[in-house]
C-alpha cells in the first residue's frame, strides 16, 4: 500500500507516520512506501521496511500536487490548512492553501483516473473542522445541525467538504471528511491558531512557563487528544465508506470542556505551582474568534462508525507529560 500525507510535517502528521511505521501496516493491508508532503519537509525517516519520502513545496501549486498524485497513493490523508488565526488575518494566502490546494488535488486525482471511467479512485480523507458551524447553537450539535461558518477558516473547510461530497458522488474518489475537535494538548511551539492558547495553558505550566489566558474562564470548547486525532484518522483510512452514504463528513468524537475544567484538571495533576503560571489578559479579537465556535456535540453518527474519543481531560494531560518525558529521554 502507498499512502500520501499532505501536512505531513506537522504535529498530527508526524504523529501519523509514526504510527504507521510502527504498526507496518494500514487496516489489514501492508504499508511499503509513505510519502510526506509539507511546506517544509517533515524530520521522518524510513523504518521497519517502509519507504519513506519526504518533500517541501507549496500545496496550492497544481503541477505540484500533480506530480504527488503521479504516484498513484491508495490513501491519501489531506491535512495541510492555513490554521484559523492567520486565515483570518491572511485572507488571500488561507483561500489560496485551504480552498484552491484541496480543489487541486481533486483535480488532479480525477484527471489521473480518467474522470471516473474505471481508473485510479484512491481514498482521500480530508481533515475539516467544527469551524463549519456557526452560532447561534443549541446546547448539543446534532448530526443534522446545518454548516454555516463565522470565520474565513470554517468556511474553507466547509467548501472543502462539499468539494469532497460532489467528487465522491462523481466516483472520482473514495472520500471521507473527518471534522477534528480542536488538538490538546499539542507539543512543541504554539502556532498561528486562535484557538492554540487551549494547548498553551496546559502545555507552558507543565514546563514552568507562563501562559496567556485571553479569553473567560467559562468559555467552553470541544477538544480530543492528539492520540484520539490519529486513531481518528486511522479509522477512516481503513472503515467501510458505504455505511455513510452521500453524507461524507463527519463530526468527530470529543470532550466538552469549559476553560475553569481545564485548569482544574491541571491542578490535580500537577497542583497550584503550575496553574499559578496562566496569566489572564483578555484579547478581544480572540474572544471574539472563539465566541463563533461550537461547545457540544452529540455524535451519533461518527460513534455508530466506529470513532472514539477521550476518557477524560486529567487523561489527556497525562498522556501529554508522558510523551514529553518519552521525547526527552530519546533525546
């Protein structure tokens, strides 16, 4: 099996790749080659008899993306996005990476299979977002909740889920959208999200480090653990599409989580030291951002296909520390 991860250099990415090198295989199916594309070329090497190829380049040039899918991959997992924040503020470069990048690589999947008459149909699973849905809300997020986005970010995602319907109904591809709770808590340097300070004040206090609440500690927010992101993406590279039908995209599983939550589950885990590091300093643009989102979901459909989520806040957290003490001691 060949698989293709475009925003393979990220951290769900890399996550993935890993998992995959481990495990040898995809479902059932052997994996031989994994080719990890990115804006900057992803730190993955190849391991346990896998191929691994990796490649910078800009995922919004179609002979780019053409020359990816020349290779055939039967799964192609489409993660690369300009992330909410700065689609917002870079309103040309979010439309040019989230929307026309997505279309590209549909194009050039149906131009390579002969426009569906028997030829390459691989299966594409396309990250999306609950920035798809728009307030106001109801308490719960149901499955029949319509998509009206408030943000630049969510409504590029939202094309992207349409894209993906209308060229699967064409059986120009096998495709499957999975709409990702936001990922706490994510390792490394905080990015361009607006929504990054949910990692930032769980991730700096474990470190020893200040941390920026800009928005009120009763705001609540859907979230999943970065291991629940994989096993979401897993899940969808290898399930049975046909219990879906014509509805491809799929609100994933997750934790509804107020801020105050959050920082009490930080406080039993590592105590008062820690939460003394979050500094509240309210930032009105941000505020506003994070208001337009979702806060609950019942998610009959994606748990009837077999996604899982969290067990609990304090478990993510955990699972966190535990990846930084494994990430140090591997140097």
């Amino acid at each position: 099996m060949r698989i293709l991860i475009i925003g393979g250099a990220g951290m769900v990415g890399r996550r993935l790749a890993d998992r995959l090198l481990s495990d040898g295989k995809l479902g059932s199916e052997s994996v031989k080659t994994i080719h990890v594309f990115d804006v900057t070329k992803a730190p993955i090497e190849s391991a346990n008899g896998i191929q691994v190829d990796t490649e910078a380049g800009d995922v919004s040039d179609a002979k780019t993306v053409e020359r990816l899918i020349a290779h055939k991959p039967d799964v192609i997992f489409h993660l690369a996005a300009i992330v909410s924040g700065e689609a917002e503020v870079a309103f040309e470069k979010g439309y040019r990476i989230n929307m026309d990048g997505t279309r590209h690589l549909l194009e050039a999947i149906r131009l390579l299979g002969g426009n569906g008459n028997g030829g390459y149909r691989p299966r594409l699973v396309f990250t999306s977002s609950i920035a798809v849905f728009g307030a106001p809300f109801p308490n719960k997020i149901d499955d029949e909740f319509f998509r009206a986005p408030l943000t630049s970010y969510g409504t590029q995602k939202a094309i992207g889920e349409l894209l993906l319907a209308d060229y699967t109904r064409k059986g120009f591809i096998e495709g499957i959208g999975i709409r990702l709770p936001t990922i706490v808590v994510r390792p490394g340097k905080p990015n361009k999200a607006a929504s990054g300070f949910f990692s930032g004040i769980i991730r700096e206090p474990l470190a020893g480090q200040d941390a920026i609440l800009p928005v009120s500690d009763d705001v609540r927010h859907w979230v999943a653990s970065p291991d629940a992101a994989v096993g979401f993406l897993l899940h969808a590279g290898t399930m049975d599409l046909a219990q879906l039908g014509d509805r491809r995209s799929l609100t994933m599983p997750g934790l509804s989580v107020t801020i105050a939550e959050m920082i009490e589950a930080l406080r039993r885990v590592a105590g008062d030291s820690a939460v003394a590091h979050i500094k509240r300093e309210h930032d009105p643009q941000i505020a506003a951002i994070v208001d337009g989102w979702p806060r609950d979901f019942r998610t009959v459909r994606a748990e009837q296909a077999g996604f899982r989520a969290d067990s609990d806040f304090e478990t993510i957290i955990r699972a966190h520390i535990a990846d930084e003490e494994k990430r140090r001691s591997q140097g």
